[in-house]
C-alpha cells in the first residue's frame, strides 16, 4: 500500500517547482526557501491541511518525554553526590 496520495505528490511537486523559481516563502518569518527538505515538509503539510492521503507528522512531545526523563535523573544523581561532598567537608572542617 502506498504511504502517500495523489493529492500529496501534486503539493510536493508544486512546492519543489516554485522552490527552484525561489518564490518558495516559508510560512511564519516569510523568508525563500532554499533547502530541498523544506520544499518537500511544506507540500507535506499543504497536502495535510487539504486531507491528502499522509502520514501523520512525528511529533516532538515523544522525543522530549524521553529526553526529559534522563536529564531528571542525572539531576537527581548529581545533586546527591554534591550533597555527599557537603557533608563530607562539613565533617572535614569541624574536625579541624
């Protein structure tokens, strides 16, 4: 079964075409496009937004639910050890 439809290769085709015109505008900041990459999430999304037949986009919360587990867990590790330090030279200090 094909991923994609008609309605998206047809959108993917046009964005490429007026990127090589370079009248290709990205959406918010209006700037021309100039990556291929680009061309091709544009006409994507166009093609999305008109219930062309498309993937759904990958969504960032995945990536940032794991990414943020570990950075918790890194933090909760090294406030421990700096904890540990500070005790350590409390005792270290009041020996003296």
């Amino acid at each position: 079964m094909a991923k994609y439809g008609k309605k998206a290769g047809q959108k993917v085709k046009r964005a490429m075409h007026e990127r090589k015109r370079g009248k290709l505008k990205s959406g918010r900041s209006g700037k021309t496009v100039k990556s291929r990459k680009q061309a091709i999430a544009i006409g994507l999304s166009e093609a999305r937004r008109e219930g062309g037949k498309v993937p759904p986009r990958e969504s960032k919360s995945k990536s940032s639910r794991k990414s943020s587990s570990r950075k918790s867990t890194k933090k909760r590790s090294s406030s421990r050890k700096s904890s540990s330090r500070k005790a350590s030279r409390k005792k270290s200090a009041s020996r003296k």
